[in-house]
C-alpha cells in the first residue's frame, strides 16, 4: 500500500512540478491551456480505441491520475480564464 501512495504522490508531484514550472515562465494563461491540452490528450489516450498505452494497466492508472490533477487544476482556476 505504501508504494502505490508513492507512486501516486511523485505522479502528482512530476504534474504539479510542470505546472508550477509554466506558470512561472509563461503565467497562468498558459498554464491553463495546458491543462486543457493535458485533459483532452489524456481522455483520449484512455477512452480511444485505438489507444496504445491507455488500455495498459500500467499506464492506464497514471493517465487517470494525470487526467483527474489537471481538471481539477483547470476547473479549479476558472477565475483566472
């Protein structure tokens, strides 16, 4: 259990690095419509059926991850659009 609670945190924390990193070079226009990017690219990946990796377990749960840290990023700056 301890190592999936590591897991998700470094997969949040790599996300929350990246936004953190655009909002400081580009502000948070920019970081917002990454996280829109991010959101569809990441939907896509697991709900597509063509999807490479998406239906992988593996990384299936980090795309999931991934996705649910970036609407909640983005949903939760609406103010700031």
């Amino acid at each position: 259990m301890t190592d999936f609670l590591l897991v998700k945190r470094n997969i949040e924390m790599n996300d929350l690095q990246r936004i953190t990193f655009i909002i400081e070079r580009d502000g948070m226009p920019s970081a917002l419509k990454f996280a829109n990017q991010a959101i569809r690219q990441y939907r896509r990946a697991v709900l597509s059926a063509k999807a490479k990796y998406g239906k992988n377990h593996t990384y299936r749960k980090r795309y999931i991850d991934s996705y649910l840290f970036h609407k909640e990023f983005y949903y939760g700056n609406e103010a700031e659009r």
